[in-house]
C-alpha cells in the first residue's frame, strides 16, 4: 500500500491519517475535502497533498469515506470508474447494511470492505484529529461474505487496523446494525432524551447547584450534533425502534415500581452488568 485517499479530512479521517503515520506508513496520503479543510489539514501536516475526486482515486490502493453516511451512499455510486483495479474501499459509515448493500451493487473494479471505527469526541473538525483515537477501540469490519476478509488486500488493510492500536472485530453487516443500535444509538437518544427533558424543567444557572457529576456524565453525549446522527437514525430505523422500545418498556416498568423492593433486583442486575462491561474493557 502506497498511496491512500482519505474522502472527508474531519476528526476521523484526520485521525485515521496521523494514526497511520504513527504506525509507519510511509507512502502518501491524500485529501479530498472542502478547500478551507485541505488548507488547515495541509498546515497541520495531516495529509500530503489535497485534490479533487476524479484526481485522487485513479492513485489510491486505499479508499478511506469518512463522510456522513448518505454522503458515502452518494459516493458508491460515483467512484467505480475511478478507481484503480484491486484496490480497497472502505468507509467509517456509523451504520453498515445499507452501505455494504450499496457498495455490492456500485463497486466492481475494487474491493469494499465495510468498516466503523468505534471512536470518536464530541469535538469535530480536523482540528481535533488525534493520532491516538483509536487506541484501544474497536474497529468493526463488515464483509458481505466472510470470504472477503480473505483477500490479500482486506488483511493488509486489517493488519494495520491492528497498527493504529484498534482491536479489529469481523461482523455481519446486519448484525453489526443491531449491535449497534443497543450500545451506541440507545446510549445517544436516552442521553438526548434526558437533556430535553431537564431543558423544560431544570433552570439554570439557579438550579445548578443542585446537579452533580452524575448528570455531566449522563448528558455527554447530549453534545453531540444532529448533522452526524440524522443519517444514523435514518439507516438503522428499525432496530433503533425495537432498542427504544425495550428501553421504555423498562422506564415505565420501574414507574410502577419505585416503591417497591423489585427495584432492588433490577439495580442489582443492572451494575452486574455495568460491571461486567467494565472488565471487559480492561
């Protein structure tokens, strides 16, 4: 691998550069972005040079779209003529059917190996691109057919997922999107929902005081922008729809039973479970 194109120089494609670096890639790196995002991303000796589209791909062995996710369906569509024979095309898509589905259809002249970098801030932009972001998380990859993870190129490209300090994870797309939906979109809309309520009921600064840790925690990822998650919930309609289902199901349950001694088995089977995942982790 020598030359990589990077479609969308934001957190984590800037990120996904500096990583790549800092593994030992030595070839070249590319940009494709808006102009004033190639200048900053220049300055900031992210990538090697910026250049439009049509330019760049005829160069790529490796192509990183790290846009919002209607934006790589666009691309799929667009880029096949452009690509050099057996290269890769991977994205960061947030959610992976409708995206490998796509690819399958529009992609011929090079392989697609569907991707989702498990990281991120809250913080976006080039800017706060992070050689380190993706130590250790995990970088899911969805094969259409396990076959694909096979090709000299799909185990190149994992072997330096590995390199980054991400812990590659092999998946179905479908199932990735159900996973997803669990640990990702559900922590996102119950965090969204929490801040909304308290925007209608909590006055600030007066009340404030009153508010600890528990709650900066439990409204972090209420900063997160609806530019990034209405593709998202656009892709994975249904088993967002089935997660909060679930999730409501449960809060109503507990509305009838707050003085009750259920309540003690459902904090005990929660922190086990919060436990659990926290040694998972370690």
């Amino acid at each position: 691998m020598q030359t990589v194109v990077i479609a969308g120089v934001g957190l984590i494609g800037g990120s996904f550069a500096l990583a790549l670096r800092k593994a030992g890639f030595d070839g070249t790196i590319i940009g494709v972005s808006s102009p004033k995002t190639i200048e900053a991303a220049l300055s900031l000796g992210i990538i090697d040079e910026g250049l439009a589209l049509a330019e760049a791909l005829p160069r790529a062995d490796l192509v990183f779209l790290s846009q919002p996710i209607a934006r790589i369906l666009e691309l799929l569509g667009e880029i096949d003529p452009l690509l050099k024979a057996g290269a890769l095309v991977t994205d960061a898509g947030s959610t992976k059917a409708a995206i490998v589905s796509a690819a399958a259809q529009q992609i011929r002249r090079a392989q697609f190996l569907g991707g989702h970098p498990m990281a991120g801030k809250e913080t976006r932009g080039v800017a706060a691109a992070d050689a380190d972001l993706f130590v250790g998380r995990s970088w899911v990859l969805t094969p259409r057919r396990p076959e694909e993870m096979e090709s000299e190129a799909a185990q190149s490209f994992r072997q330096w997922v590995a390199r980054t300090g991400a812990l590659p994870v092999v998946m179905d797309p479908a199932a990735h999107d159900r996973v997803v939906a669990l640990t990702s979109h559900l922590p996102q809309l119950a965090s969204t929902a929490l801040a909304s309520v308290l925007a209608g009921t909590l006055r600030l600064p007066s009340e404030a005081g009153a508010a600890g840790p528990a709650l900066l925690d439990s409204t972090r990822l209420a900063l997160s922008s609806f530019d990034i998650w209405r593709d998202i919930l656009a892709t994975n309609t249904v088993n967002i729809s089935q997660a909060l289902a679930a999730y409501i199901e449960t809060l109503q349950k507990y509305r009838s039973d707050l003085d009750s001694l259920a309540m003690k088995s459902e904090f005990e089977r929660a922190a086990e479970f919060a436990a659990a995942l926290r040694r998972d982790r370690t």
